[in-house]
C-alpha cells in the first residue's frame, strides 16, 4: 500500500504552478495572449488554495468617493462580509474596503514590471476606505483599523542575471510605502518577501517557491484579520447626485 508523504504532495503543487506556467512561455506567442493565460494560472491555484471567506479575480477596485484604481490581474478580497461585488459586462468591480492583497502577474521578472507592479498597488491603496463602528449584543465596538493591503509581482521567469540577485533588490526597494511590494513568487527560481521590522528583502531562491508563496501569503492573511465594517450608504449617496 502507498503511503502518504506530505513532501511529496507539496512539491506537487509547485511543479503544477511552474509547469502550467513553463508551458505557456513555450507554446503561446502572443504577448498579451501569453499575459492573460499566465494571469490565469495564478488565479485558478489561489481559487483553489485560498480559504472560502477570500476570493481571487481580475478586477477594479471603486472607493466611495467615485475613485477606480487601475485593472488588477489578480486581486484577493473578502467574501464573507463583503455586502457587494458589482459585475459590469463581465468586469468585476470591488469596494476598496473589501481588498486584502494585489498582485501583478507577468512571464518575467524585469525591472519595468517592478515599476509596472508598484504602480498597480499604489493605485489600490491610495483610495479612500471606510470603516463603520461594529455593533454587537452588547453595545458598538469602535471602526476597525484599516488593515494594510499587500501587494506584490508573481512570474515564472526572472530576466535579471543572477535572478534573484541585486539588480531584483534594487528595482524592489526603489518604492515608496504606497507602491512598495510586500512578497512575490519567480516560480523558477525563487521568493520574495519585505520584512516587516528591518524593511528589507528576504529572498528565498531554489526550493518550491509556488507552494511557498501560497503558504506565505495564507500566513499573511491570517494575521491581517478581517476586512472593516464597510459604509454601504456612503457608496448609495452617488444615487442621489
């Protein structure tokens, strides 16, 4: 009989991240096809892997204020408390309090798709939230502080030489704390992740960097505990204008 082995089940799901994302280098040409079927992967992995109170997808994210941020290839929000996710021909359009984690998907890791990821976080986390007192059965607990939305870069290639090495650092660290990028997955090579205390990188290289970064990431949301108590009436006063 078979036995189990924990190893053996990891390393299976890091070699079905790099292998569906190896494939598509290969096979698609496309520079824009070749993005969308990447994007895809690191989605179905999240959808599959995450806990059910969180939801991955590509989409906008509105604050009430009438403010959008740019497209998201894959953003992680709440499901659980959210009161509304809006669909417009098949877009989906997130409230910004509702936003856990955005992440940028590409082939490769090059200093512009750094650039490219900071700016996409940064137009996530500029936008304004709200956060409403939490009644409960024994009186009103105060607004729940905003919890800090993680951003990051996931690809399958790094274009810098070593991949992991100090051109990677250089473009990471040349951010500020809007657009600066939390953790990240180079599938064929490695992770990535800012320590929170020394504000420095740590990079993980070799290894099984997809279940890594899952694994991290499941840990990082964990500690941000739950989204705050949004202001649906604020978002319903644009009806009356």
């Amino acid at each position: 009989m078979t036995k189990w082995s924990l190893p053996v089940v990891l390393e299976g799901l890091h070699a079905e991240i790099q292998s569906k994302l190896e494939r598509i280098r290969k096979t698609i040409g496309h520079p824009g096809t070749k993005g969308d079927a990447s994007e895809s992967v690191w989605l179905d992995v999240l959808q599959a892997y995450l806990p059910g109170r969180y939801k991955a997808d590509s989409a906008f994210v509105v604050d009430s204020h009438g403010a959008f941020s740019d497209q998201i290839d894959v953003l992680i929000y709440d499901r659980q408390y959210s009161p509304f996710i809006l669909s417009f021909n098949g877009i989906s359009v997130v409230p910004a309090e509702s936003v856990y984690a955005v992440f940028e998907a590409k082939q490769s890791a090059t200093a512009e798709h750094v650039r490219y990821a900071q700016d996409k976080v940064a137009s996530v986390r500029r936008l304004h939230r709200t956060s409403l007192p939490i009644p409960h059965a024994g009186g009103v607990y105060p607004p729940k502080s905003l919890i800090p939305i993680l951003g990051g870069l996931l690809t399958f290639e790094s274009d810098w030489r070593p991949p992991l090495g100090p051109s990677m650092l250089g473009a990471l660290e040349n951010s500020d704390a809007e657009s600066r990028l939390d953790l990240g997955c180079i599938a064929a090579h490695g992770f990535f992740q800012l320590e929170p205390l020394s504000g420095m990188y740590k990079v993980i290289e070799g290894g099984k960097p997809g279940t890594l970064f899952l694994f991290k990431l499941i840990s990082q949301l964990q500690f941000s505990g739950t989204v705050p108590m949004i202001d649906v009436e604020a978002y319903a006063d644009w009806l009356a204008r």
